[in-house]
C-alpha cells in the first residue's frame, strides 16, 4: 500500500514539474541580502561563538564533517527538510547544496543570523550550487515555496561557519 501510494505521488510530482508547476517560482526574483548591517548581525559581536538562531537552537544541533546539504521530496533526505539544517564549517569552507531548486528555491535569509554579506545569493534553476562561506557567521537560508515565511519554522536551515 506504501510502495503504491509513494509511486502515484511521483507520478503527481513528476507531471507538475513537467508542466512548470514545480516552477512557480522561477519567474519570481530572488531576494538578495541586504549590504547594511541587520538587527541580528548588530547583536552577532564574535560569529565564531554560538548564537541561538532558529531553526538551531542548540550547539549540539549542529553538524560537522559534511560539505553537503541535500534536500527533497522523496528519497534521502524524506519530507521538506534539509540535511542537515544546521551545519557547521570552518570559514573558507565551499558548501554544495544538492536537490531540485525548481521545487525548492534556495534564498538567503533577510531576517534570521548574519543577514549582511550572506554568501547565498538564491537560486531557482538546476540541481546543485556550491557557496564558498569566506567569513565567520551564521549564515540562514530557507526554501522559497515551503519556508516562505523566513522564520526558520518550516523548511529552513543554517550554516555556522567558523
């Protein structure tokens, strides 16, 4: 019963993004980091010590020793997730987010942890995307479809580095 009904949601998926249903956004611009400092980087005094910024509450919330952030429907990782949505990297450290930007485009946050220079500059097209993170900070993203609202609650994610 499982195995029937993940096969029809494929078929459902796959006839949407074939149709440019799972596009919807890829005619929308795509929000850019503003240059000013933000309210929250004004409160980010050392980026290399923690900061409670959500949807990662806690230190230990954290990943370490992965570069890749995969995201999706079906397969690995299940659900509208990223994994992991916290991860932590050393400053200099080139990122590779892998999924279907069409259905999940990528945006950098305006609202949630180092908002000024945040190296996610967004995307709506392809598959993968390498960031290089260059300077300490908690850099927030979220998906534009499923986490539209920027508050970390839906699909969203952070990547700390250090």
């Amino acid at each position: 019963m499982l195995a029937t009904m993940v096969n029809v949601a494929r078929a459902i998926l796959a006839v949407a993004l074939a149709t440019g249903a799972g596009g919807a956004c890829s005619g929308r611009p795509l929000p850019e980091a503003p240059e000013p400092v933000g309210r929250v980087d004004a409160a980010i005094v050392d980026p290399s010590a923690f900061v409670a910024i959500w949807p990662c509450p806690a230190e230990a919330d954290y990943v370490t020793g992965t570069d890749t952030v995969r995201f999706g429907f079906f397969g690995t990782p299940p659900g509208f997730v990223y994994d992991p949505k916290c991860l932590a990297v050393d400053a200099g450290t080139a990122v590779t987010f892998s999924g279907s930007f069409a259905a999940h485009p990528l945006y950098p946050s305006t609202s949630r942890g180092t908002v000024a220079g945040n190296p996610i500059g967004g995307t709506s097209t392809g598959e993968s995307k390498v960031i290089r993170f260059e300077r300490p900070g908690f850099f927030a993203y979220y998906c534009g479809i499923h986490g539209g609202a920027d508050d970390g609650s839906t699909m969203a994610g952070i990547i700390w580095a250090r």
